[in-house]
C-alpha cells in the first residue's frame, strides 16, 4: 500500500509532535522549517492537563521532568521596587515549566532519525487537485503530497496561502512585548519578579542559570501589531512604553539593546470558521493560537497534534479526518482564548 505523503509546515511543537505520531502511523513525514536551524529564545514553557499524557505517549515525559525550572514562585514588587505581595510557582510554572529551546530539542531528537527535516525553507504556493496539493518552495523544488499541515505559528505562511491573509484572523490583545535575557542583576534564583506600573509590566526570572535572567518587558497598546517589523521598531516602542520608568527599568533597556537573543511578541489569538480547507489544515497556534497569557499554548499544540494525528489515522478520508479533529478540539482551543483574553485584560492589555 503506499503511504500517504504529508508535508508539515513548521518544526515547532505542534509540528514536531505531529511528526512524530504520524510517522509511527505510517504516513511519509517531511517538516518543512524556515529558520535555518532549531529556534531558541529566553522564555519557558509551561504543560497542563492532558499534555502530560501526549508527553508520555511521545516518550519524553521523564526527559521533559529533568529540565523543570523549578520555579519557587514570583515577587510582586511596586513601581520602585518594593515588595508588594507573592505570587505561587504555578501562577505562571503551571504543573511543569521548562526553558522552551530544551523541549524543542527533544521533540526533534526523536523525530530527526525518521523524519525528513528541511530548514531554511518556506512553502510559497499550494495548488490544491482532487486528489493531491502542488507544492512550490522558496529553495527545494516543487513536489506533490498528499496533505499540508500548516503548523507554522502565529503568523503561519500555510493558513496565509489556504484561508486568508492575516488580518482577516488574528485578533490583536492590546498588549505587546520584548523578551531577551540579561546578567542576573536581581540576584533571582528559581524566582520571578513582576512590576505592573501604568499599562507596562516588567517580568524577570532566573532558574537554570543563574548568572543569568530572562527578562519580558510588556506594555498595552492599541497599536497594530509590531511584531514583523524591525527590531529597531520594535525596541522604540518599548522605550516608548517604558519612559520615566525608575527602579531597574534603565539598566533592562541598556541589557535589551545589546541583547543577541531579542525577540518581540504580541498577545494575539487566531479565529477561523473552520481549520481545514480541502488537503490542508492547521494545527497549533497556527489554527487557533490562544496568546502567551493563556498560558496555554504549548499544551494546546501538543494536544492538538495528537488528535490530528488520531484522526487521520481513524478516519477513512482526510475530510472527515480534518472535520472529527476539529469537533474535538474546538471546544477546548475557544476555553483557552476565553482564559487568554482575559489574562491580556489582567496585565491592563487595552482591549476593544
Ligand atoms: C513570549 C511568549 C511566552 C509564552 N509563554 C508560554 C507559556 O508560558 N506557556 C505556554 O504553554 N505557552 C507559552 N507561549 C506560547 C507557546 O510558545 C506557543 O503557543 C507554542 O509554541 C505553539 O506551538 P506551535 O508549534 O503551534 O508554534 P511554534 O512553537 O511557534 O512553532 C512554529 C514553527 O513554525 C516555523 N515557521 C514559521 N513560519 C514558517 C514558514 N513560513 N515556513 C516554515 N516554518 C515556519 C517557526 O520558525 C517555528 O519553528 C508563549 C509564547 C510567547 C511568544
């Protein structure tokens, strides 16, 4: 019998998982990346509920464990610095926490002996037939399969080209931010710290290396999104945020500018009708992105890729594949953006 050919977009998560399962399912799995290599960045990830069991079914569940932050809770701290109040671990740990790089690095270690992996490419055309999608890439050469996952993130390249352009779907939060990791000036050890002050919240904690500390610096805005735009763009913004802040703020916006591991993000989620069109679908924040103040998606996309997976190894046919995968989740992906929304609102997020 042969195969049936699926091409994911996106080696994150949701991809890497959904590799994983489809692969020991007996699709042929290629993951198209674009980055030109495995991404990094400063900020941790958190599982909740039923991600656990996907972790445990991809095998790496005592492996995850082993990088737990370990997270002792957050320092509630005034405009100068002061004290305030305390925050429990799991107010932002979750059940687990981990550095996001570390579970990235799993879930392509097991993937990467089966899978075919490409970086540094991007899919730019998918030209659906009854019974196959044409794909073209900005490097490789075109081919045929006979699926398309878009599991490439918030701003994902498949749901532009197969549903719509950005604007149609995502739904800006009211609350942007930098993150980057600096010298451990707060002398933080498995603790955070966290500074709401008129509209702009600093975070900052440290946990496996404490020489270090990841710092978040996030301010509401009713602006659009700057997230695809220069860095110098981006870091105006947040002086712009952060004007006449006191306490430690002068000495993060000095770290931030020098910072090699700068990336800025806004709380957005992703609504759509429907997550498949014909032989493509989503999966993950691509499909149904919740916003980091869910707290959420991380687990989201673990679980969503197993149900797709689940799905379309059930199923007879794609379509009804796509279409029980979405019954399924659909529920739970709108709980997450209802509790995401309402963690943008708790920062002071300007919302409509
Ligand atoms: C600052 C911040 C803090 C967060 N904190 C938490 C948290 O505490 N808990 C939690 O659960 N979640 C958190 N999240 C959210 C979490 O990181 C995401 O929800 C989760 O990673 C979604 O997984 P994904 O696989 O859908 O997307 P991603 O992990 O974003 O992976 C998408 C992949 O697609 C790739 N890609 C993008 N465009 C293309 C293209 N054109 N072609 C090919 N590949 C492409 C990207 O390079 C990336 O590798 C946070 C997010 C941010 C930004």
């Amino acid at each position: 019998m042969t195969q049936t050919k699926v091409l994911i977009s996106g080696a994150g998560v949701a991809g890497a998982a959904l590799a994983h399962f489809l692969h020991r399912d007996g699709f042929d799995v290629t993951v198209v990346e674009r980055a030109p290599g495995l991404r990094g960045s400063g900020y941790a990830v958190d599982f909740r509920g039923d991600a656990f069991d996907v972790l445990a079914e991809l095998g790496v569940l005592d492996e995850i464990r082993a990088h737990d932050t370990k997270m002792l809770g957050t320092t509630l701290v005034d405009a100068d610095g002061t004290e305030a109040g305390q925050l429990p671990a799991e107010a932002f740990a979750g059940e687990l926490e981990v550095p996001k790089p570390e579970l990235t690095r799993i879930l392509h270690r097991i993937t990467e002996p089966h899978i075919r992996y490409v970086f540094d490419d991007s899919i730019t055309t998918l030209t659906q037939h009854p019974d196959r999608v044409t794909v073209e890439f900005e490097r490789g050469a075109p081919r045929d399969v006979d699926l398309v996952i878009g599991a490439d993130g918030l701003f994902s390249k498949v749901r532009r080209l197969a549903f719509g352009p950005h604007e149609q779907c995502l739904r800006h939060l009211g609350m942007s931010g930098a993150g980057f990791t600096a010298d451990n000036i707060l002398g933080l050890t498995h603790r955070g710290v966290l500074r709401t002050t008129d509209g702009a919240a600093v975070y900052a904690f440290s946990a496996a290396d404490p020489a270090r500390m990841s710092v978040s610096l996030s301010f509401a805005t009713d602006a659009p999104t700057l997230d695809r735009r220069p860095r110098s763009e981006q870091e105006h913004a947040i002086r712009d945020a952060f004007t006449g802040h006191k306490w430690i703020v002068p000495q993060l916006l000095d770290a931030m500018a020098a910072a090699d591991d700068f990336y800025f993000s806004s709380s957005a989620q992703v609504h759509l009708d429907t997550w498949s069109n014909g032989r493509v679908a989503l999966v993950g924040d691509a499909g149904y992105c919740a916003a980091p103040t869910a707290g959420m998606g991380t687990s989201q996309a673990l679980i969503g890729a197993r149900s797709l997976a689940r799905h379309l190894t059930a199923a007879g046919d794609h379509a009804s594949a796509f279409a029980a995968y979405e019954a399924e989740l659909r529920p739970y992906a709108e709980a997450n953006q209802q509790t995401g929304r309402e963690g943008a609102a708790a920062f002071g997020a300007r919302t409509e």
